[in-house]
C-alpha cells in the first residue's frame, strides 16, 4: 500500500473509504464480459462447432443491450438506489456469464451472452455514479481516475489469466464470472445509498427532467467531446496489430503494444486528480485529448515497433485523462436527482465513438486505398480520426467550461 499512496500522493486518501473500496472491487469485475472472451475466441470455434466469423458474435450480443439499455438503467438507479440496481446487474452479469460453461449450444451460448450483457448495464455507469455520489470537487476527479486504474489493470491481466485457463479447458475462462457473485455481496453489505437516491418522497417537479438537462448547451457539448476518447482508443485498437506487422513484428509483439498502451492509460489514470489541482479542469481535458490524437496520428508514421510503443504510450496516457475526466465532468453536471441517468446517457454516448471508429476507420481505408495504397490508406484514415477526435474533443474542452452549469448540479457551484 505504500507504493500506491507514494504514487496517488494526497489522492490516495479515498482509499480509506470503506465504500469507494467496495466499487474497486466490483470495477475488477467490470471489463471482465470483453477481456475474457475476446483473447481465447480462436479456442471456441471447435466446442461451439462456429466459424471465426460467427464466434465474434460472442462480443457483439454483449455489447448490444448497452445502446439501449444503460441510460434506463441509470434513471432506474435514480429512482430504486444505487446499491440494488449495481448488486443485481453484478449477479446477472456473474450467473449468466459462468451459465456459458454449462454448455456448447451456440445458440442458448449467444441467449447468455445477450442476457450477461443486460447485467453489464447495471454495472459500469452505476460504478461511476456512485463515486459522483461519494465525492465532489477534485476529490471526485482523483477517484474517478483510481477507479480507471483499476479497469485498466482488469484489461491488462483478465486477458493473460484467461488464455492460460483455455488451455485446460474451453469453459474454465467463463468461470472467471463467478467472481461477480462476491463483489454483488459486498455491494448490498457495504455500499450506502446518496441522501438522493434515498429520499423515495422527493418531488420530480423541483428538479428538470433528465431530458430538460441534457438538452442544455453545456451539457450537449460535452456529451459531444465524450465520444473522442473511445474514437481514439478504438480506431487504435483495430489497426495496431496490422501496423506492426507491416513492421514485421509478431502477434506477440502487437499484444505487447497495446498492453503497454493499457499500462499507460491505467498509469496515467492515477494522476488525474494532482493535474486537476494544478490546470483548470477543460485545459487538463483539452491536453488528454490533444496528446491521445497526437499518438495515432503518429501511429501510422512510425519506422519502428519500438516508436510505434511510443505513440502507443501517447495514446494511452492521454486516453487514461480524457476518459477519466470526461466521466468526471459527467458526474458535475448532473442534479443529484439525475446523475444516474445523465451518467448513463454519457456512457452511451461513448459507445458511439468506440462503435463508429471500427467502421469509419475502414470505410476510409477502403475509399483511399486504391490510390495510396494499403500503407498510405491506413495513414490517411488515422489522421483523420485523430484530427477529426482533436476538434471535437478540444473544442468540448475548451467551450464547455464558459458556458453555464445546469442549476443544482456540482458544476454550478
């Protein structure tokens, strides 16, 4: 624990809370439904008796519900607690996922997924809200960027534990999911609930609506800089293995980069609080994105694995802030009475960036290629995500802050 307060500095005082320990525990389990799954998925097509192609689905039918589900599930949280809502989703998220070791039906395997992935919306926002709930100001920022860490901690070791349980046995990684069921536990015997969240006679009247709030300007512009950070971090993720095979490294090799951009953004995460305390909050948001859009576009460019690694730490230090503060700033701009929910519909709003950079990246490779070539296609699609992600991302920083907070949320005081 030493080590972790030298490196937290005053910030690690919110690990002496109680309650913000229990959320760590319960943001470990959090990135499991993708970390898991995504290493060990060549190792299924043979039980599953799928193509490749047809394994991915595996993802896709987690990741679906969120769209939809998330921003529901958050104004639920508003309404019935944090602590029941963040304790079921755990529990669903641990049965149903744990439930794919019990058989090889492709079919009734997707049904779990899907069913898992409903489980996961009750998770992930929730995590964030709560630790809105629990602290304002830069305390809250540092939390949340602890809490980043340990996600990003999560992605890093989940994928090397469940390629090593695959080689033992195709259904040992999904018993990983049990771990869920203890972090539910721990969720209902330790986790308080907000006064807010708590007060089940409060009038809706005395604060706007969900809708009435996200449709203020400040918020708006924000909810559009939020997209940035997984537009980065995906368009990297989908083209890093390719670049560095092009510079003949090794799969192995390509893994190490993006765990070292992993690394980085879990690293950088830790900081967010002691760059707060010495940047206004939309310059240090400004300087996350700029530096993250300034590693992929270098990306492309890079003669070397060992600069590609570079650019790869650049990406992933400056996602770890952006992110960080992003959710942070989310958490500010919310009512008390509707932090759930504006939480949620901010995580949302994030999958779109994560979902559409996979598709525009390679729309943009496909259209340049014929006349740059597949290097030159490449390069030319990453700069334009990362100068596209630049202007929205800085400008949200930077606009954002000048305009007025909704009343009664953290933000307007």
């Amino acid at each position: 624990m030493g080590a972790v307060h030298r490196l937290l500095g005053i910030d690690a005082a919110v690990l002496d809370d109680r309650a913000f320990r229990v959320l760590l525990v319960a943001s470990l389990v959090s990135p499991l439904g993708t970390a898991v799954v995504s290493p060990v998925l060549a190792s299924l097509t043979g039980p599953f008796g799928v193509s490749e192609a047809r394994a991915g689905l595996l993802l896709a039918v987690f990741t679906a519900p969120s769209i939809l589900l998330i921003p529901a599930v958050g104004a639920l949280s508003d309404r019935l607690g944090r602590r029941p809502v963040l304790a079921g989703g755990l529990a669903l998220f641990g049965l149903a996922g744990s439930a794919v070791a019990l058989t090889a039906e492709f079919t009734l395997v997707l049904g779990l997924r899907f069913v898992q992935g409903v489980g996961y919306c009750g998770i992930a926002p929730i995590l964030i809200t709560s630790v809105g709930d629990l602290y304002v100001g830069e305390r809250e920022a540092a939390a949340q960027g602890v809490r980043f860490t340990v996600v990003g901690v999560a992605l890093t070791v989940a994928p090397l534990v469940a390629g090593g349980l695959v080689v033992l046995a195709w259904q040992a990684p999904f018993l990983v999911y049990l771990l869920a069921l203890p972090a539910a536990a721990a969720v209902m015997r330790y986790l308080g609930e907000p006064r807010a969240s708590n007060d089940t006679e409060r009038d809706d009247t005395d604060t706007a609506s969900l809708w009435t709030v996200t449709r203020r300007p400040r918020v708006l512009l924000t909810l559009v800089g939020r997209t940035t950070p997984g537009l980065v971090w995906f368009a990297f993720l989908t083209y890093a293995s390719t670049l560095v095979a092009r510079l003949g490294g090794s799969p192995a090799v390509a893994g190490m980069v993006v765990a070292t951009a992993s690394l980085a953004s879990a690293l950088a995460a830790t900081q967010v609080g002691r760059v707060t305390a010495a940047v206004a909050r939309g310059r240090a948001l400004a300087g996350g994105v700029a530096v993250c859009t300034a590693g992929l576009a270098g990306l492309p460019f890079a003669p070397s694995v060992v600069l590609t690694g570079v650019a790869a730490v650049a990406i992933g230090a400056g996602f770890g802030v952006s992110i960080s503060l992003y959710r942070s700033e989310m958490t500010r701009l919310a009512p008390d009475a509707r932090r759930g929910g504006l939480v949620s519909v901010g995580e949302s709003v994030g999958r779109v960036g994560s979902t559409v950079a996979p598709v525009a990246t390679g729309a943009l490779v496909a259209a340049a290629q014929p006349t740059l070539g597949n290097a030159g296609a490449a390069r030319a699609a990453l700069l334009a995500v990362a100068v596209v992600a630049l202007l929205l991302g800085g400008a949200s920083a930077l606009l954002a802050p000048e305009l007025p907070a909704p009343v009664d949320s953290p933000a307007a005081d």
